[in-house]
C-alpha cells in the first residue's frame, strides 16, 4: 500500500476508494494533482469543513500536489448532499465576497504556493456555461435512474428536491472533467457524503477521455473520501448549541475555539488528535495514555496554534488557566467592557450578568442563578434580586462572572 494512503488510513481520512489498488499504484509512480472542494456559502469555513484540508497537507507532506476548489460556481444552487432542505439562496456578490474571505483562511492554512499548492474557483468555467451546450455535451453522459441511487438524492425526495439541486451533480462532476483537463487532476477528495458526486465526475473523466474502453493512462481519474466526522454522542463535530465553531474569529473566538477542543468528551481525545493535529501518531497515543484532562489541553492547544498561530493560542491557554484554575494572565480571558457610572449606584445581577453576553435572555440569566450556576470573583450568587456595587470588585478592579462551569467573562469598568 502506498505510504500516504497508509497515513490517510491510520489517522481515520479513508472510508472508500473507488480503486484503492490503482491509485496506490499510481502514487508509487510519482506526485499526482488532487482536489478538495468548499463551496463559499457564508463568509468562513468552520472546524468541520477543514476535514479534507487537513489531507491535503498530508498528502502534499508526501510530494503530492493539491488543488483548494473554492465553488463561487456551485454556490449559486447549492449541494443537497447531507441537507434536509434547499439552501438559501445567496447574492453573487455576497458569494463573491466570501470567495475571497474562504481563500485567505485556507491560504493561511495550507500556504499557496502555486505549485504544490493552489486554489482555483469554479465560477471561471461555470458562469458562463451554455445551457445547451451543456446539456448535449455533458448531461447526456448521466443517467436519472443510477443518480436517483445516490443516498443524496434519496433522502431529499422524501422532503422534496428542486430541479436546480438535482443539477448540481452534474456541476461537480464537471469541475473534476475542468481540473483534469486544466490541472491533470486525477484524484477527488472529500466527506463520504460526496461519493455519488466523486463517482460522477470520475466516470464523466472515462466517458469524455476514454471512450468505450479501459481509460488508458493519461486519463486515469480516482475518488478518495472520509468518514463523516461525528463526536462520541452522535452529533456533527464542531457543533455546539451556539452553532458552529468558525476560523473567523470574529465569529467563534479564538478563546471559546480553544474551549471547544478543551471540552471534548474523553472518548473523541485520540480521534481528534488523528485528524486535527499534525502529531505523529506514537505521539499522540503517548499523550492520549497519560492525564486526560492535559491531553485535552494539549489537543485544544495544538488545534488553536494551526488555525490561529502560536501567539493566540498562547493567549488562549493563559486565559483558560486564568479563568478556571486561578493561573495564567486574566487580561486573555473573554472581556466585556461596562460603564464604571452604571456599577457606581449599584446594578442588579441579572443585569450585570446580561450586559456581559451570558445569557441570550434575562430570563435565561435568572433561571441560571436560581439553579445555582452564577457566581462572581468565585462566590455562588443565587439571589436574582441581588445587586452589585463597587465594593464587589476584585482587587483589580474587576468583576469575573461565572455561568455554568465553561462560560466566564472578566468585566472591565471603563
């Protein structure tokens, strides 16, 4: 077995191949050109997107070169697989606009070099397709009945699948067909919730290149894909009941990102250390076979330095010792600012609690304190008619609440 499929393998990146032995052979003979693709639906990519970048460095660690496909194309439908219902419908501009926020991320992460690495957006050869031209030429090559197979498909028709969905195979079929011919593309990528797609464009590479017989070699094309990433409970990885963990940091801090990974359940320590971390495996299990509690810091740690750079993960681990083992530097725990003028007469606690972001509601803030989880500078608060003044401060100056057991806020009077 090639090496690099070996590592796919035993860091849990491989769930089906649709000819295992031939792209193993293929990667023994020299560097191949593959692809992963993200469609650009909102301005960030979020933890559970970056599944298939994480391969790609690991095949590019292996000389292989990899194609980042961001679909500024695709985007304009959307992709049914894994989606109960139909997207909504986005503004080119604004699809625009997130093509260039997704690229800066994932330049940052993979590092673009034009060569080894790069990206390339499906709207260059999308947007101004020629419907029946298309349709002649590449949807002939499709059948209704083997698409309808797909679980996809099945599962939409249930709750009702648009026509312009039901496209969007034929989309990506055609952006392997694309990078093939543009890039010598000849691997596709990607979450198991993509194989009908991969398999379509791997067979459109054989209709339109090989004829009626074996593809001869020039033409060889193979689909790659990974387990759908769930946590030990079932649920989607890199979800949580605020949503989903984002790169932006203006949408997920880099704090309550490094929380996230912190907060893993025990038994999804090693697996995410497999997927999410560069580590060496023996590594790993050495860390994973000592202190959970430090092997989840270490993960949070490693996790939050590739995504945001040492310095903010840095931070992050000196707030969160700050924050829940009297460590670290409090200046990096997440801060709210309130006016030193509405403390000085005294502010009620659910007041005090709301202003500082933790709760969505008062309600939810003073049923929060009457189950006993507020406290301030680490004593219990459990009167919702308390009110808070400026002899409450810690010896900073400062107040530091505390709901629940994961949410803090150092409050900052200016």
């Amino acid at each position: 077995m090639n090496k690099a499929i070996e590592t796919l393998k035993e860091r849990g990146f491989f769930a089906q191949c649709t000819d295992l032995e031939g792209l193993s052979a293929k990667m023994d003979e020299g560097p191949i050109t593959f692809y992963v693709g993200c469609d650009p639906t909102g301005p960030s990519l979020h933890i559970g997107h970056m599944v298939p970048f994480f391969a790609l460095r690991h095949l590019r660690e292996f000389g292989h070169h990899g194609i980042a496909l961001i679909g500024g194309g695709t985007a304009r439908i959307g992709d049914p697989s894994g989606k109960t219902e139909m997207r909504k419908m986005i503004s080119y501009e604004q699809i625009d606009a997130n093509v260039a926020s997704i690229q800066k991320q994932l330049d940052k992460f993979i590092g673009f070099d034009g060569k080894t690495a790069f990206s390339d957006n499906n709207k260059n050869w999308l947007a101004d397709l020629n419907y029946i031209d298309f349709l002649r030429d590449i949807g002939s090559c499709f059948s209704v009945n083997k698409m309808l197979t797909f679980e996809a498909y099945k599962q939409r028709l249930e709750r009702g699948l648009s026509f312009i969905e039901f496209n969007y195979q034929l989309l990506q079929a055609y952006d392997f067909f694309m990078l093939h011919q543009r890039h010598g593309c000849s691997l596709q990528i990607g979450g198991d919730d993509q194989w009908g797609n991969i398999t379509a464009g791997v067979d459109l590479i054989r209709r339109k290149l090989g004829g009626t017989t074996e593809l001869n070699e020039a033409h060889q094309a193979y689909g790659l894909t990974f387990p759908l990433i769930t946590r030990s409970d079932g649920k989607k990885m890199g979800k949580t009941e605020k949503g989903a963990i984002f790169l932006d940091p203006n949408l997920t801090s880099v704090f309550d990102f490094f929380q996230y990974w912190r907060n893993v359940a025990d038994a999804d320590v090693r697996k995410f250390f497999l997927l999410f971390t560069f580590l060496p495996v023996s590594e790993i299990d050495t860390i994973c076979a000592g202190n959970i509690n430090e092997a989840k810091e270490r993960l949070a740690y490693e996790v939050t330095s590739i995504i945001h750079g040492k310095e903010e993960a840095d931070k992050a681990l000196s707030g969160a010792k700050a924050a829940f083992s009297g460590e670290g530097d409090k200046t990096h725990m997440p801060t709210a600012e309130i006016e030193k003028s509405t403390v000085e007469n005294g502010i009620g606690v659910i007041d005090l609690f709301f202003n500082a972001g933790l709760g969505a509601t008062k309600s939810d803030i003073r049923r929060l304190i009457q189950q006993g989880g507020a406290a301030i500078n680490g004593k219990s608060v459990t009167d919702v008619k308390a009110c808070v003044s400026l002899s409450d401060v810690d010896s900073d100056g400062e107040f530091v609440l505390k709901a629940g057991k994961k949410k803090i806020v150092r409050v900052v009077l200016k």
